[in-house]
C-alpha cells in the first residue's frame, strides 16, 4: 500500500501538481461525479473529457502527430444513462443468444463495466486508435494492437510517451491480473483518476448496485458483487492506484 501510494504521488508530483491540489481535487467529487449521474464541464469535439485531461490530450495528440499517428478516440465521457444502455443491449443479446442471466452477466463484465462503476463516468478516460492506420471492421480488438496489427506501431509509441503526458493503459496484459481483460486502447488520464478513484472507494458500492435495480440485477449475488468490486474496478495498472 506505502508503494502504491509512493507511485501515485510520483505521477502527480512529476506533472506539477501539488498535494494541495490533489486535496482539492478529492473535495471536488460527489457521488454523482463519480457514478456518471451529474453534469460535469467537459471539453473536446467528439469527444469529452475534463478541462485537465483535455489540455493534456492535446499536447500528446499534437506529439504523436509529429511521429505520424493521428489519435482517433473512439470513446471518451459516458454517463450512467449511456453506460445502462450498452448494459441493456448487451444483456438482451446474450440472453436471447442462449446464455443463462449468470452467464450473460459474466460475458458482459469481461470488457463493459455495470452502470454506475465505469471510470468513462469521470471524463478521464479514452479509447483511442489510431486515425492514420487502416480502420478495421471492428476497431478495438487486442489483435489490432500486436505483431501486424495496424494498431502495433501506434501501441508502441503509446508505451513510450503516454505517461510523458500523464496518461496510462488501464487493464494491462500482466499475468496475474483479474477482472476486465485486456484492454490495449483504454488510457487514463492520472492527475484526475487517481483522486476520483480514492474517493469512488468511500461509496458503498454494494449497496448502490442493489438500489438500482439494473436489468439482470436480481442475479447479482453477495459474492459477485464482491468479486467484482475487487477484481474489475480494483484490479488495474497499479500506476492508476
């Protein structure tokens, strides 16, 4: 824990933040921030993110452009409506395909979250491509980010500069990490995230999913619940903690 702090306080110390402002910040963040249900200031075109991430965005766009990548977000800011939509379709279609509510619940956590638990709510976070590479059918799939991929040379400018800017990949490939798998296009934005995720950890998120009554949710039991709390919101890059 004294590690994870340490790294935690190095990225923002390392941006030109102060532990004053990073007091601020967690002052900032109701439960509605942080559960996708308010109205936060955001900026971009199509996309939107908070004022900080927008200026930090731009100065790592305008430097990849110079290597050739035109940064192309494919997803930014999601509040609870959006995040319940994409719940909805997927749980429908799963079930509708065969699978059990369980199962379908289980298939859909391995990439989207559950409304109210998605770090897209706190207009720190992007899926991003890039613009300049062939687009595939479907963009953001782990094999367009290896070997030839045409996502594989834009990864690997990623993996060398993003943190420069403060930004960094969400669920890595490392070994023994669980919850959400793999996700090479997700980045976030550190000087924001990481004091909106302390403060995300001061809300009974039990007890919030069990209010919401969410399609499926009576299947949620005490153990998923748990599991989930710990592996898919918890188990990320241990920069972002």
């Amino acid at each position: 824990m004294i590690r994870r702090n340490f790294i935690g306080m190095s990225i923002l110390g390392s941006l030109g933040l102060s532990l004053l402002s990073f007091s601020k910040f967690q002052e900032l963040f109701s439960k509605d921030d942080l559960m996708g249900k308010s109205d936060p200031v955001l900026l971009g075109d199509d996309y939107k993110i908070r004022k900080e991430a927008y200026h930090a965005f731009i100065k790592m766009k305008a430097a990849a452009l110079k290597s050739g990548f035109d940064i192309k977000v494919v997803s930014s800011y999601r509040n609870y409506a959006h995040q319940n939509r994409i719940w909805e379709r997927k749980y429908k279609k799963f079930t509708s395909d065969g699978l059990s509510p369980l199962n379908a619940i289980q298939k859909i956590v391995e990439y989207s979250t559950i409304p109210g638990t998605s770090r897209h709510h706190w207009g720190t976070d992007l899926d991003i491509v890039d613009g300049n590479a062939p687009q595939p059918k479907s963009l953001l799939l782990e094999k367009n980010f290896q070997s030839d991929g045409p996502f594989c040379k834009f990864k690997e400018w990623m993996d060398k500069h993003a943190h420069t800017f403060g930004f960094y990949l969400v669920y890595t490939d490392k070994q023994d990490r669980k919850g959400f798998k793999y996700e090479p296009w997700h980045y976030s934005y550190a000087p924001l995230s990481i004091p909106l995720l302390k403060q995300y950890r001061k809300l009974d998120i039990a007890t919030e999913l069990k209010k919401a009554k969410l399609l499926g949710s009576e299947h949620f039991s005490k153990t998923f619940i748990n599991q989930y709390i710990s592996e898919n919101i918890y188990d990320i890059n241990p920069k972002l903690l």
